[in-house]
C-alpha cells in the first residue's frame, strides 16, 4: 500500500501552518466559510502559504460561495485546490475552471450514486467523504460511515475525513484504504487551534500504518 497523503485542515495561524509541515503534512486546509469556527481571512492564508515549503498542497475549504468569488480568493492567496463542501452541483464545480476537491457527506447507497455525477469531470480531482448531518456541513467530529466509504473506494479516490483522532486512524486507513486522510477537530486543542502533540501523534501514526 502506498504511503497516505494527510491533510491537516481548519489551519488559522502560522505556527499551526508550520508545526503541520514539519510533522509531515501533505496538504493545509484553510477554511472560508463564515460560519465554522476554524474561518481565516485570504489576507492571512495569503500570508501563510507564502512562507510555505514547495510540494505541501494549500486547500481552501469553500461552502454555498459563488465561483467568482472562490476564484478571486484562490488565485490571490495561491491556493492549488478548491474543496467545494456545500451543496454545489458537478457543473458549478467543473465551471469554476480551478482544481476541485468535493467534499461528500456519506449518507447511504445513493450518496455514491450522487458522487458517480462527478467521476470523470476534469476538475474535479479527488473527494473529501465526511460523516453526514443534518446541522453541519463538516467539521463535527462525528465519524464517517466506514463501510460506506470503504464500498467508495474501490470507484473513486478521495480522503477520508470525520472524526479521526490519532487514537483511530490506523484502524481507519487500514479497513478504508482510501488515497488520502484529512483531520481537523482531531487534533486541536480547541475550535481554530491545534494541538501540536496531537498533530504529531496523528501523522506518525497514519504514517507507519500505510508504508
């Protein structure tokens, strides 16, 4: 099995940024919705991403926000993907002429029927599978349905995110097998701030799971 890419996301601060990184993070998520408690301003992921090192992949997490207005902030702070997590259609996301990574809430059967409408449409890269909710469009810590995800895997690429902790993640990598993992509420310290001893504790233990 190959080694899994980890995104460490809902980054608000430089040394969250750079403590990520040197745990060995593959990607940073930044968060741009208004009403999650992890929101950054472009002006400061602008800044962050600017002292990163090359080959470490800056997301920016959007929500229900109109394609011109991702476009402006993605191509001002120098952002390499999209992750697209509301309710967005294929065609919102193939229109947006950037890379995108769509963020899935895994429901049941038919949620991976929906994902087959974005399979094969050039824009769209790779899927970000959460845990579903009613009140939430992610960052709830709740755990994503395993099996349903593991069923996933074997259609399209995507990382796994909902609910992971450095305590569950080898268990999680091992029966999903999924291309990526993505982390947030797992390893703050509180909304917005991570913990960097759990940060390390989580990357080495996806690490020495997956090579």
């Amino acid at each position: 099995m190959n080694s899994v890419k980890i995104k460490i996301c809902g980054i608000t601060n430089p040394i969250d940024a750079h403590q990520a990184v040197d745990a060995g993070a593959d990607a940073l998520g930044f968060v741009f919705y208004k009403n999650s408690p992890r929101c950054v301003s472009a002006n400061v992921v602008k800044s962050i991403i600017a002292n990163l090192p090359p080959f470490v992949l800056p997301v920016g997490v959007f929500v229900n926000e109109d394609a011109a207005t991702v476009r402006t902030i993605m191509d001002d702070c120098g952002l390499a993907f999209a992750q697209i997590h509301g309710d967005e259609t294929a065609d919102f996301c193939e229109g947006l002429g950037r890379p995108v990574l769509r963020g899935i809430r895994l429901r049941d059967q038919n949620t991976l029927m929906a994902m087959a409408e974005y399979k094969g449409r050039a824009r769209v890269r790779a899927f970000v599978l959460d845990a579903f909710s009613d009140t939430a469009y992610g960052g709830t810590g709740k755990t994503a349905d395993w099996t349903l995800a593991k069923e996933a895997a074997q259609s399209f690429s995507f990382l796994l995110a909902g609910g992971l902790t450095p305590d569950n993640v080898q268990e999680a990598i091992q029966q999903v097998q999924p291309y990526g993992i993505d982390v947030s509420s797992g390893v703050e310290a509180s909304p917005g701030k991570k913990d960097p001893a759990k940060v390390q504790e989580f990357i080495q233990a996806a690490k020495l799971n997956s090579n």
